[in-house]
C-alpha cells in the first residue's frame, strides 16, 4: 500500500499493491510507450525509480539485458516488469513518454460527385386528418401521404420517431418533415427542416482514430478531429489486443468501451467546432480493421488471431447508434462498411474506393503499411489482395530506437558518403528521441548508398568511423551523439535493426510479388495508404526493395484513404454499394497457405540495390 507519484506529469495514484507500474501508470492516466502491450517484449516502457518505499525484486535477465548495468544503476527498470507493492516516485523519461502523434487526417485529391445520394431525406408531408367515417391509425395515414406524394412504398419507422407522431400530427398545421433514412425507414419527425442534416465518418485504425463532421446534403466538411486510440495501452497492435481479450475476463468489454468512449469525445469535439448538438448528427460510417471493427460490435475476436483466421461477418451492416452506445441522433444509425477477411478490413475497401483503382485501367498495387501489411493488386477488371504480418518495424516496435510518428521522432536521414556525417529530420523538429518507420526506411536506405549496410544486410566491417562500433548486439551505427539529443544516450541503429526492417520488407515485397504472380501483370503505379506509408520517401522505397516494382514506377502517397472512402460512404449511397462490390469480387490470397510465399518472402530478405562484396570477391 502506498502513494505512486509519476513524474514529470505529477500524477499520482493509490497503489493497492501487486500491480506492476505499467499497470497503475495506464490507471493514472500516464501514458508509456509500451509497444507489447506489457508482455516484455519490447523494451520500450523504461521508467526511473526515483523513490521507493519498499524493496524491489532484482531485475530479470531481459531487463538486464534491454537497460544494461549503467542504467539499472541510475534507477531504471521496464514499466511492465516491476511490481511495487508500496509508494514510490517514479520518473517517465523523455524517450518513454507520451509524444504528440502524427495523425493523418488529409485524404486523396479525390472530388465528391457533383450530384450526391445521401443515405437521408427529408420530405414535408401533410397528413390527412381521421374523419369518423374512416377512422385509420396515424401510422397507416402517414404511410399512406408519403407513398400518394412521393412514391415510397413498405416503410417502416424507428420506435423513437413513432413515439413522437401523435403529437406531430396533431401540432404541425403546415405538415411534418418526415427524415426518411435510405427511402425505408422514418428515423425522424420535425416542425420543419432543423437545419443542414449532418453525418460523421470514422477511421477506427489501430494506433489512430479519426473522425469527419460533414454537412450530408451539402457534401461540405465541417471539423476533423482525431485522437490515439485509447485501446493502445492494452496492446499497441491487434494480435496483443486479442490476447488481452482472451487474458482479462472483462478484456472485450474494457476494449470496447475504450473505443465507444473516444468516438463519443470525438463527435463532442466536433460538434463543438462546428457549432451543433450531437444529437443533430443522424448518420455515421465507419471503417476500420476487422479486429476494430470487431471490437466495436462487441464481437469475439478470438478466431482471427487462429488459423484459418475466420471474422466473424463480413458483409456491410447498419444498426442503430444507440445500440452501441453513440450519443447522436437518437434514431441514427451507423453504416459499418464491409470486411474482406481476417487481416483485410473495411479500412481497405475504403482506401479502394477513395483511390478509385476499381475504376481504373491502370493496374495499381495499393499498400497500408502497418503490422499487419494489406496488399491490394489490380484495376477495374480483377483485384486480388492479401494481408502479411511484416512485424512491427514499420511503427517503430522491435527497434532498439523505435517509436512511433510522434514529436522528436528523426523522419528523415541523410548521411554523407565521405565522412558519414549524419543530417536528420524529426517530426516537429523537436530534439532526436528516437527513430518511427519512415526515418528507419530513410536510414537504413542512406546507410546502403553510403555502403555501410550491404546486399544481405550486414554492416560492411571494412569501413573505419566512429559512428559504426561494435555495440551490445554486434555492430551499430550511431545517427545522434547523447550530447546532441534530449535522452542523453547515443541514439543507434543495430544491426538487429536492419535485421526487423529486412524481416518486415520482405513481407511486403513477398506478398506483392505472389499477387503479381496471380494477376500475370505487372504494377503500373503504387499508391501508399496510411501515415505508415505516406511519409515514406519514394527513392528510399526502392533503395531498400520495398515493393517489387521497377525504379521509375510512380509511388504515390494517398494519405488517409480509409477516411477518405468513409466519407464518400457517407455522403453517397452508391459508394455503399461499390464498397460491398469491391468486397465480393476481390479476391482474397491467404498467404499462410503458400509454400510459394515462403519461397519470396527467403529472396526479398535482401537489398537489391546494395553493394554485394560476395559478387566482387
Ligand atoms: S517490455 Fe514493457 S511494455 Fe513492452
């Protein structure tokens, strides 16, 4: 029993002992970077034990291993390895704290059609009076004025709207506006018109949500608002987040109303900026991976994570907000776009959509790159996709510096190949704390043209700097001296660091080249999808071997494409329709089943444009 005090942030909380200082820091509302999930793996919730009011359990052999004597020394130990049983002060370093995320929220270039088909409208109906003669029920009777004036036949209506109608009809002398949701169910009854009908989309991604205010009728775009997921801090990545389901009893139900409380903050903020009540917001989309998408409905999913990696459903679905607990328009309802499979989601079909390669004759390889890497092949005639699990290098997870796109991050390398001096770019040009995935691409592909990294990924030994030693885990090579950065250690790629990024390209490469292999036709352009992709630079793509693509292959970054094709879904019910018709007609590969895949994935391991000393000697 104690007081823990988190510092810098001063937080505290009651410990009431046996909880490991991941665990009550996640309770006090202290974000650490705990890219596992808490499973000691990662290395990365170092914390400094400044004061302590009871003895602590020696540190285990991975702690060791990770912090090294010098730091165990100075007080440091792993969030997620040490359990405090009293008070303790404890310090978040820089290099472990919360950061400010980079969230793409900008989609493609991509216009609206000019005529747009909301999923709602309204419609001013007068309804005639009951005389004695006929007496027929209210409902029977505005049926019967919306199908004699407009045309719509076998409505229904939503029981909140059918609660207000008695006084509806009896009080609105001029008629009622009746809001029609998809020409077949009335969701809502009104005086007149409340102003512009509003809806929301949502990206619901792993690491990031985002969410689009947009006036329906208008096509206009009111507020954008995002925030972290706030699942992360039970599992940075899907797989980690289905074992908490499976470890922690209430684990589905914690995850779910994590998520259903952000989108709800979410809509508030939005609401706020653009000067409405929530409860004006009569329709939302959203898309999303199938584990999120999963977790919102309150469905198990445990059978993704096991093979043959089942979801539970695929096709699109609408249901009322209310069930799931989103506080909109009472009625409204929620349009979940449609899955592909275990590992291709509705965030997929959405970037399709956005991208319009269904439209298209060019034959387009589209990519998330992510932990888990959706691949998608094809144009207008015949689309195949696939999913590969490249390990968490492209976030920054299994690097010794990794971290996330987030302030402090080096985005960008630049090494010169005479003196090997080291250039960098961070993300909010804050001090260097660490290295996210596209500064990893950027180096590891400035280390290759310098020489240092050769064909197979080794480090070339023949090169005599400073920079390039012998660390811990073989050679390493220094990109930030301790005295040039916040976290006053040298800040390093390993080699084991080239080893993940080989592991994670070559996942990506395999999986693209088998669907070329299926399709017999060669990408014409790549489209990058996502904040994993969109910062990557195109030359360091290609310099590392990303996708099997010849140098003068357009790479276009599409930005948030799943928040674009959210909104299109939207805004236009057509695109509801394409969305499951993309669905059905893709195919899917799953490459767990392919010999051939394994075969690719042992060749793409290497760097194609490095130079291989084997070939010279
Ligand atoms: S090792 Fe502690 S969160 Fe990963």
């Amino acid at each position: 029993m104690g007081r823990i005090r988190f510092l810098p942030l001063k937080k505290e909380i009651e410990n009431g002992g046996g909880r490991n200082i991941l665990q009550l820091a996640t309770e006090a509302g202290v974000y650490i970077q705990s890219i596992c999930g808490g499973k000691k793996k990662c290395g990365k919730c170092k914390v400094i034990i400044e004061e302590i009011e009871q003895s602590l359990a020696p540190p285990s052999d991975f702690e060791q291993d990770i912090l090294g004597p010098g730091h165990i020394d100075k007080g440091y130990r792993l969030a997620c390895c040490t359990v405090l049983t009293g008070g303790a002060v404890i310090r978040i370093p820089e290099e472990s704290q919360a950061r400010r995320q980079v969230i793409l929220t900008s989609g493609t270039s991509y216009a609206y059609p000019a005529k747009l088909q909301p999923v709602l409208d309204q419609y001013l109906v007068e309804v005639q009076t009951p005389t004695i003669q006929s007496v027929r029920a209210d409902l029977e009777r505005l049926y019967m004025s919306i199908e004699d004036d407009f045309g719509l036949k076998h409505l229904t209506i939503d029981p909140i709207a059918l609660r207000k109608l008695p006084f509806s009809l009896r009080s609105y002398e001029k008629g009622l506006v009746a809001t029609i949701w998809d020409k077949q169910e009335i969701i809502d009854l009104q005086k007149e018109a409340q102003g512009p009908l509003m809806g929301m989309a949502f990206d619901i991604g792993t690491t990031t949500v985002v969410g689009y205010l947009m006036d329906l009728l208008a096509g206009k775009r009111l507020s954008v608002k995002s925030a972290m997921n706030p699942q992360i801090p039970f599992g940075d990545d899907v797989i980690t987040r289905i074992s908490f389901c499976q470890e922690d009893p209430h684990g589905q139900k914690k995850l779910r109303s994590a998520i259903v409380q952000c989108l709800n903050t979410l809509i508030l903020e939005a609401s706020q900026e653009a000067g409405i009540d929530p409860c004006q917001i009569m329709e939302l989309t959203v898309v999303g991976n199938t584990a999120m998408h999963h977790l919102l409905l309150g469905l198990d999913p445990k059978y993704l994570a096991i093979s043959p990696f089942p979801p539970v459903m695929t096709n699109a679905m609408d249901l009322k907000a209310r069930d799931l607990n989103i506080r909109i328009g009472p009625s409204a309802n929620v349009h979940l776009l449609p899955l592909k499979a275990g590992f291709v989601g509705s965030d997929a079909i959405a970037c399709v959509l956005a991208s319009r390669m269904h439209l298209s004759k060019t034959e387009t390889l589209l990519v998330d790159l992510g932990t888990n890497g959706e691949i998608l092949l094809g144009n207008r005639n015949r689309m195949v996709c696939c999913s590969t699990a490249a390990g968490p290098a492209f976030e920054g997870g299994h690097i010794s510096w990794g971290m996330r796109a987030a302030s402090g991050a080096i985005e960008k390398v630049d090494i010169d190949p005479e003196t090997l001096d080291v250039q960098m770019k961070t993300i909010h040009e804050s001090g260097p704390v660490g290295i996210c995935g596209s500064g990893l691409i950027s180096a590891v592909a400035e280390m290759i043209r310098a020489g240092i990294i050769l064909h197979r990924g080794n480090f070339n030994d023949k090169i005599t700097s400073d920079r390039l030693r012998e660390g811990k885990q073989g050679f390493e090579f220094v990109l930030s001296w301790a005295e040039e950065n916040p976290t006053a250690h040298d800040i390093v790629i390993t080699q084991k660091d080239v080893s993940e990024l080989q592991m994670a390209k070559a996942a990506i490469q395999a999986g693209a080249t088998l669907l070329k292999e299926v399709l017999t036709r060669d990408p014409q352009r790549v489209f990058l999808a996502g904040a994993g992709g969109n910062f990557i630079d195109p030359a360091d793509a290609c310099t590392i071997g990303l996708f099997p693509t010849s140098t003068n292959t357009d790479i276009i970054g599409i930005g948030n494409g799943a928040g674009q094709g959210a909104c299109l879904a939207l805004l236009d019910k057509r695109k509801r329709r394409d969305a499951q018709r993309i669905a059905e007609k893709m195919e899917y590969i799953e490459l767990s089943a392919s010999d051939k895949f394994q075969e690719l994935f042992v060749s793409s391991m290497f760097f194609p444009t490095a130079v291989d000393f084997s070939d010279i000697f």
